[in-house]
C-alpha cells in the first residue's frame, strides 16, 4: 500500500469519525433538552416515586398498592403547580416587555420582538401548550 493510499484511509476514517460525532452531539442534544425542559406526565412523575419509594423503604407489594393513590394525587398535584408556575412566569415577562415597550425606541421594540418570536419558537413543541383560562370579554 503506497503513502498516499493510506493518508486517504486515514482521511476517510477521520472524516467518518468526525461525521459520528457530530450526529451523535445533535441527537444527543435533541434528547436532552427533551429530557431536562420537557414536564414530565403525572403517570411518570407517580411511578417515579413509587419506585423510588419502593426500592428505599423495601415496600411490599400490597404497601405499594396502598400507597398508589396517595401518590398518583401528590403527582397530579405536583403537574398542577408547574404548568401553574409556567403561567404565572410567561405573564411576568409578558408584562415586563409590556411595559418597558413604552421605555424603547422603534429598533429595540423590534429586536424585543424578535426575542420574543425566537422564545416562542423555541417553546413550541417542547413543552405542552395548554390553553389559556377562558377570559370573559371586558365591557
């Protein structure tokens, strides 16, 4: 095998490396943020814990099933206060930027506009939208 027929496996082999990596950089990241922003079911959330419970305190089955309803209500409780907290959070920021609008020029509104547009896009599809509260008309 002459010189340069081995620096072109070596290229080759490199360059399949590299093209790995960065595929598996990509997935990895793509399961990531879907792991760490997404709010997991109440379902997971109570079987989490039952397991957990489970294999700490050496629970017995029929323990288990006493305990299941106890926790499948702290799980939906504990869904609840997010998605609340979620609320509360994007009307915060949603008031803030409402109210500094009136501070900033007509470039700044814009880019302000566009933070929010890139945020939205950012959200959408990761984390479950629920709809708004019924708000009735205001007279």
């Amino acid at each position: 095998m002459n010189r340069a027929l081995q620096w072109k496996l070596i290229a080759g082999f490199l360059l399949v490396f590299l093209a790995g990596g960065v595929t598996g950089a990509f997935v990895g990241a793509a399961h990531a943020r879907h792991f760490f922003f997404m709010a997991p079911r109440p379902a997971v959330i109570s079987e989490r814990m039952r397991e957990r419970l489970q294999r700490e305190l050496s629970l017995t089955p029929e323990q288990v099933a006493k305990i299941s309803p106890t926790l499948d209500k702290a799980a939906a409780q504990l869904h609840e206060v997010r998605r609340d907290t979620g609320r509360r959070v994007h009307e915060i920021i949603a008031e803030t930027h409402q109210q500094m609008a009136g501070i900033l020029t007509d470039e700044q509104r814009r880019k302000l506009e566009q933070i929010e547009d890139r945020h939205r896009r950012w959200h959408h599809g990761h984390v479950p939208h629920e709809s708004p509260p019924e708000q009735s008309p205001t007279p």
